[in-house]
C-alpha cells in the first residue's frame, strides 16, 4: 500500500516564486499542492521553513570507479544529500575513464544499490578524454544524456564540430571544459552557430566569456552556461581550481549574469582529492555540501531572490536532462528539499562530510541550512543538530 505523505506550513519556493501552501506526495511524485484537504498517512511539518525542489548538480566528480581515495560514490552522495542535491551528474575522469556504455551502466547499477541521489553518469566525448578518436557516441546516447571530456580542453575544431553535429543527432548535452576560455568559448559559439547542437558551457569564471555569452544569446543562439559557487566566492587567491579563481571584478559580473538570466545554472564542479594530491597542485574544491550556503548567501548579498537560484539550481538543469523535476507541480518527481534560509552557518572543514575536506573557504559565513533531503519521496538526509553547516 502506498502511503501519502502531508508537508505542511513551508513556504514553498520554486521557478514560479513563492508561496504557502500544503504539499502532498505519493509514489515517489508530488501528488497535489494547494489548499484542498487530502486524506494522508504521515505529516510532516514545516512551520517556519521553506521547501524547495532539491538541487541537481550537472558537475560532479565522485573519482568512482578507480580513484576512491580520494572519494567514492556513497560519500560523494552522502556529502551532496546534505547540501540539499537529489541528483549529481557524475564526470567521466575516474580510473578507467567512462567511454562505454558498459562502465556507465556499472555506475548507474551502482547508485541504484546505494539509493541515495539519483545519478547521471557522464561519458567521455573522445577515448582517454583525448579530442583524437570519437567515443560511439551513438551508444553512449542510450545510455547517459551528457558527453564530456571534462577537465580536457577539446582544442580540435573538427572534434568539437563534429561533437556538435552527434549531439544534434543523438539529443545528449555536451558539457565543455574551456581553458583558455574566452578563445575556446568564443570557438565554441561560432560553430554552434554553424551546425546547431546541445552545448553546455562548463563553469565559466570571467566577466569577458559572460559577454561573449550574453552577445551570442542576443542574436538567438541557444545554448547553457554554468556558475560554480568558487567562482563566485573567491576572487584573486592562488588556491587552485580550473578555471582559476580570478578577481572581484569577476565574481561581481558573474552575480550579474545569474540575476539577469545570463548565466543559466549553479553546478558545484565538486572536485575532492586527498591531502597529498592536493599539496602536490592537483587543481579542485569539494564544496557539495556547503554550495547553497554559498549561493544562497551571495544571492541574499546581492537582492536576488531564492526563487531565481531554485530556477538555476534545479529547474533548468531538470530541463536539460530531460526530466520530470524541478518546479513543485503535481506529477513531478518528488524531489525535495527543506531549508531554513535565515540559519547562518560557519564553514568548518573537518565537520565535511565528503571524503575530502579540500576547499580555501573554512571559517566562511554560510546562509541557509538543508534539513531535509528527499528523493523519489524518501528522506534520504535529515540535519542532525550540529552546530556547524
Ligand atoms: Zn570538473
């Protein structure tokens, strides 16, 4: 017998905007939202909270399979789980590299045993995340919704042509990694231009790739970006990250371009590595856990509302992988998440719940605490009570 489950007295928050009222659940999806009494099993109450569609993070690294030292998929999910994520889309750069259709599938087979996030799992666009040889991408496609080679600039225009033409004909999203950037992205636009295609550009970091962004979606291009909380955050710090951390110009354009629409998405490019990879110059930050007291933090800074970061946070990358989630709507996945957006938090590194406690932001104010996370209708993260995130 299936249960329904009765949320009652949040604020409930979406794309659409803000406002109270019950919420019902049940199999999984969101049964009805409005004032109309249905009859329910179980309630729970969230007086003085806000609910939310949970994040879906189109940049994640969990380094499973082959590099679980530095994290692995249960503590990858478990850290995303408690910053509110009920979905990560995992990058293709593990030990061996995801380039089959089979080694997404044991990955796919893997989260659905742990049942923590919902996972998409991410294949290389080219062999070895090389731009030399095409992975079947034609394969791929039946099995994973976005190709990448991640943090591998594809520098070979043909690759990257051709890259556009399969993901017109096989409908995956591309997911580009652009060093230098605003040559590779200013690249990229004009062959989208030329041959159409799904391109995602991957954590853009400067105010001129922002330009260049907004020029090409004002003469009709269509195409997504995203912003990762560093490079929001920090500005002219030598911590390494790819791109680069740059300056506080910078990070005041960027929070333009996700007030005015520019920017489509908030990822995290979570990226844990271990105290020795880290000391020998390996670039990344794990930051899963604590992005939205960061966005949301920044966004409060900045009077844009909460509305607007549930939109870049989980309706558009919904959209972009073509699922039934994001908005709280009747029918769609029950995928949510209860915060207290008034809770001020203190980053502390050695509370993290991910493997890896790499990030330049201990000590840092976070707004917001997640105290539920919930996904296909099941809590799947409750806030303990620490005093910390
Ligand atoms: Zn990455």
């Amino acid at each position: 017998m299936s249960k329904t489950y009765k949320l009652s007295g949040a604020l409930l928050v979406d794309a659409d905007g803000e406002r109270r009222s019950d919420l019902y659940l049940r199999d999984g999806k969101i049964l009805s939202v409005g004032p109309v009494e249905q009859p329910f099993d179980e309630e729970l109450k969230l007086d003085g909270l806000s609910l939310l569609p949970a994040f879906i993070d189109l940049h994640t690294h969990l380094r499973d399979p082959g590099l679980t030292y530095k994290e692995d998929m249960e503590s990858g999910m478990r850290a995303a789980l408690q910053g509110g994520y009920a979905h990560v889309c995992a990058m293709a750069n593990t030990k061996p590299v995801i380039e089959t259709p089979e080694l997404v599938e044991a990955n796919l087979r893997k989260a659905s045993r742990l049942r923590l996030c919902r996972l998409t799992q991410a294949a290389a666009a080219g062999v070895g995340l090389k731009d030399e040889t095409p992975t079947d991408r034609e394969a791929l496609s039946r099995v994973t919704k976005l190709l990448s080679n991640d943090g591998q600039t594809i520098f070979s225009d043909e690759f990257m042509r051709q890259l556009l033409l399969d993901s017109r004909s096989y409908g995956f999203l591309i997911s580009t990694h652009c060093q230098p950037e605003r040559k590779i992205v200013r690249r990229d636009l004009q062959l989208l231009a030329l041959t159409g295609g799904r391109l995602h550009i991957g954590h853009i970091s400067h105010r001129e790739t922002l330009e260049a962004i907004r020029q090409a979606k004002a003469q009709g291009l269509r195409f997504s970006c995203e912003v990762t909380p560093h490079h929001l955050l920090g500005h002219d710090s030598a911590y390494r990250v790819n791109p680069p951390l740059r300056s506080l110009e910078d990070t005041r354009a960027l929070l333009e371009g996700c007030r005015d629409g520019s920017i489509d998405c908030l990822s995290t490019d979570h990226a844990p590595h271990s105290p020795q990879d880290k000391a020998q110059g390996m670039a990344g930050i794990s930051n899963i856990e604590y992005a939205f007291g960061v966005f949301w933090r920044l966004f409060q800074e900045n009077g844009i509302p909460l509305s607007r970061l549930s939109q870049m946070a989980s309706q558009t990358p919904a959209r972009l992988l073509g699922r039934n989630a994001g908005l709280l709507r009747p029918g769609m996945d029950a995928d949510l998440v209860v915060v207290d957006t008034k809770a001020v938090g203190v980053l502390r590194e050695q509370e993290m719940v991910s493997r890896s406690h790499n990030t330049p932001f201990g000590g840092e104010k976070l707004l917001g605490r997640v105290l539920y996370t919930i996904v296909e209708g099941e809590i799947r993260y409750a806030y303990d009570g620490r005093a910390g995130l």
